[in-house]
C-alpha cells in the first residue's frame, strides 16, 4: 500500500512520478476495476474504462502535470470516463445512480468521506446522509 508521503506526487520527479504511478496501478487496479463494473454491467467496457483511467494518468504526469492524491486522483478520472460512457448509451444519472457510487466507493473501494467528496464533486454536507441512504438501502435488500 502507498504511505500517506507517496500519495503526494507534486513534488517528486518525474521518474518517480511514473514509478509511484505503477505502484498505484499494483494497489489500486481491482477495485478500480470493480468500481467500473458495478457501474457499467460489462467486463469489456470496465477493463477499457481503467485502461483510460491509468493512460489519463500517465499523460498528465508526461503533460507536466501533478497529481497530489494519487488515489482520488484515479478515482475522479474514472468516474469521469463512467460518467461519458453511461452519456454514450443514453443511459441517466439520477440521484440512485448517486447512492450506488457513493455506496460502491465507500464500501467496496474503502474511500474516505472526503475522497468520495472530491471524486464525486458533491458537496461536503451530502455525502454523509448518502452514505446513511445508501447503507439504509442496501439493508432493505437484506
């Protein structure tokens, strides 16, 4: 696992940059991955959406770019790419779409409620009563 000090990638070189970057792909990959299958339904789809999560990565990282959490930083760029695609199958975000990404990054990929917040671009208020809702709704299936 990344230490809180290799999170911090703004400040290191560019080689290592791209080092940590493949340490973050070996830590953070599966659940990555399983964040885009539960969001899309399609294993093909899911693997294509991290392989555009990591190359967005790199080529920010190669742009000059920095990346100061490099978790969140993978996250957002993949719910990002999610987000397109579900916009190419003419498929809705609605405020249940939102509980099950709040529930899958909280309970699955383990992300704090600030990194849910970034990576979701909610604000802060919200996302602890989405993950009460959530967890309330994944209880009455139960």
């Amino acid at each position: 696992m990344l230490s809180k000090k290799s999170h911090n990638l703004m400040s290191l070189p560019r080689s290592i940059q791209q080092k940590q970057l493949l340490d973050a792909y070996r830590n953070y990959a599966d659940t990555i991955f399983r964040y885009c299958y539960y969001r899309v339904f399609d294993r093909g789809i899911a693997k294509d959406l991290l392989e555009k999560t990591y190359c967005r990565a790199w080529r920010h990282l190669a742009t000059g770019g920095s990346i100061e959490n490099t978790k969140t930083f993978l996250y957002k760029t993949a719910h990002t790419l999610i987000v397109q695609e579900l916009g190419k199958q003419d498929t809705y975000y609605d405020e249940s779409e939102d509980l099950f990404d709040v529930m899958v990054l909280r309970h699955i990929a383990h992300l704090s409620q600030e990194e849910i917040v970034f990576v979701l671009n909610r604000a802060h208020r919200t996302i602890p009563s989405r993950i009460a809702m959530s967890f309330k709704r994944l209880m009455a299936i139960f």
